[in-house]
C-alpha cells in the first residue's frame, strides 16, 4: 500500500492542541510533508508571520482550539464571548481567504476545518461555544461552495465527544458518572480516539474525497442523530 499522501504538503494550525497532534502524526505517516505552527491563529499584523512558512500548500488543516466556554446565556462575559469569536472564527476566515485563492490559482487544493458538532444540535449552557463553531461551520459550507469548481474542495469535521485533554481528559472519562453519560446520550456508548478523527481528516484530505464540497461532516458517535 501506497502513502496516502505521498508527495503532498500540509500546513497544520494549532498543532500542538485538539486534534493537531494526532493528525500530524498521522499525515506524516501517510508521506506528507507536514508544516506545523503552534498557538492560536493570530489575526492582522502576526497572521503573516503565522503563516510564512506554509508556501505552495496542497492541504490546510485549520485546527482551531479554545477552552471550553460554558455559561447560561444572562452569565456569557463579553471577553469569553469575544475570545472565542477571536480563537475560532476570525482565523478561520484568515486562513480561508488567504490559502483558497491560492489553491483556486494552481488549481487544486484541501482544505479541512475541525469544528464541532455542539452547533448541530445545541447545549444549554454552552450557547457562546456554540456559536462560535457554528459560524465556522456556515463559513465552510459557504466557501466550499465558493470555491468547487476551481477544485479545491473545503469541508469540515464537526466533531464531538472525542478523546482529548482539554475537552475530555482521562480521569472525567474513567468515572462512573461519565459512563453513564455517554450511555445515555452517545449511541456509540464510548469516546472516540483521536485517531479515528485523524483518519477522518486524512480521508477528507485526500484525493478520495474530490466529489465532496461544502460539507460539515458530523463525528460523534451518533450523539448528533439523537432526539
């Protein structure tokens, strides 16, 4: 079997955080020439230096994390709210608007957004976080239309209850308590591994998936699906 991407050049954001680790390993394992940058996207004045590295890219991973924001609406602080609009959805329009008109001009390219599923269903208590991927999610869709017919295709991962530090760390999904959760909400009865994203965004990545555009692909273990 062949390296999946073999000859390809990636640029991950945010590596060291979410799901960068697992996908960079994997990209690399796969023969791509993976281009990593760490901490947030910055905006304005730094996107350039960010950035700089990442020339003639085939693929962009745009990884982007923050903390879990949760708070009933009357409690949402205006600096979480506008930290998180600035973590996850200006640098994601910074890197589409920079990166897909260059794909667009050599006439290829991926672009793969891991977003999160919670807007496709909505959690109480989490409406700003909510928010904020879901403007990610309509930005993909959008500019994944955009951009089809030049060959570049964009889409998302909207992914939830995957194993992963900030979000889920060990010691939470070993208690009895968690369990029963993901029983009660999770068909999948169980977290996913990183890995099993990574292979998603590698799929997404790669030249099997040239027919899809524009499409948030939810990841969560049929949480999304349920009433």
């Amino acid at each position: 079997m062949t390296d999946r991407l073999e000859g390809k050049t990636v640029f991950v954001t945010q590596a060291n955080a979410y799901m960068g680790p697992a996908i960079t390993d994997l990209f690399k394992a796969e023969g791509a020439n993976v281009i990593t940058a760490s901490g947030p996207v910055p905006t304005g004045d730094g996107f350039e230096s960010y950035t700089r590295e990442a020339v003639d890219i085939d693929i962009l991973i745009a990884n982007l994390a923050h903390d879990p924001c949760s708070a009933p609406v009357a409690d949402i602080s205006d600096d979480d709210w506008y930290s998180l609009m600035d973590t996850l959805v200006h640098p994601l329009m910074y890197l589409v608007r920079h990166f897909a008109p260059k794909m667009a001009e050599q006439g290829h390219g991926k672009i793969v957004a891991i977003t999160s599923a919670a807007p496709l269903k909505g959690i109480p208590g989490s409406t700003s976080y909510c928010a904020a991927r879901g403007m990610q999610n309509a930005f993909i869709r959008a500019s994944g239309l955009e951009f089809a017919a030049n060959n570049v295709q964009i889409n998302a991962i909207a992914q939830n209850y995957v194993s992963n530090p900030a979000y889920y760390p060990a010691e939470l999904a070993k208690t009895e308590r968690f369990q029963k959760h993901l029983a009660r909400n999770v068909p999948i009865r169980r977290l996913a591994q990183a890995s099993e994203s990574a292979e998603l965004a590698l799929f997404l990545a790669s030249e099997n998936s040239n027919f899809i555009v524009g499409q948030v692909v939810p990841f969560s273990g049929g949480w999304v699906t349920t009433t």
